[in-house]
C-alpha cells in the first residue's frame, strides 16, 4: 500500500454541492481521458477558478467528505473513491 494513501476509504460520502459535482466531474472526465490526475494548475484552468488555493480549498473539502484521496508530497496524486 502506498504511504498516505487510503484514509478517505471507508468514509461515509456526504452531499456535494453543484458545484463540487462540477469540480469532481472534471477531475473525473480528466483522468479517463488522460490515465492520470490534473496538476492544480490543470483544475484551476478546467474550472475556470482563479487561484489554485480554490482548487486547494476544494480538493480538500471533497476529501474531508470522502470522495477523493491523495498521496502527500505527491504531484498528481488525485484518486477519486
């Protein structure tokens, strides 16, 4: 198992707003597509958002809320549950 990983597994999901639905949408169209997650950079230009502090503050929400997981210190370490 790879370190860091898998904490979000087993959370119970809680409710998205639309525009979480959006934002987890396109990370998940983004990784079909490409075989990997979006950089940052990436979402902040897909969602149109003007800081990638917003796209901080909603990758984290949406894995306070058990849809997402990532690898710490890791670039594009995106892993949808």
């Amino acid at each position: 198992m790879i370190k860091g990983i898998g904490k979000g597994i087993g959370k119970k999901k809680k409710g998205l707003t639309p525009k979480q639905m959006k934002f987890l949408a396109e990370i998940k169209e983004f990784i079909s597509k490409n075989g990997y997650s979006p950089s940052y950079e990436e979402i902040k230009q897909m969602t149109n958002m003007r800081s990638k502090s917003n796209v901080h503050a909603y990758v984290q929400e949406l894995k306070k809320r058990g849809y997402i997981d990532d690898i710490p210190y890791s670039r594009r370490s995106i892993v949808v549950l």
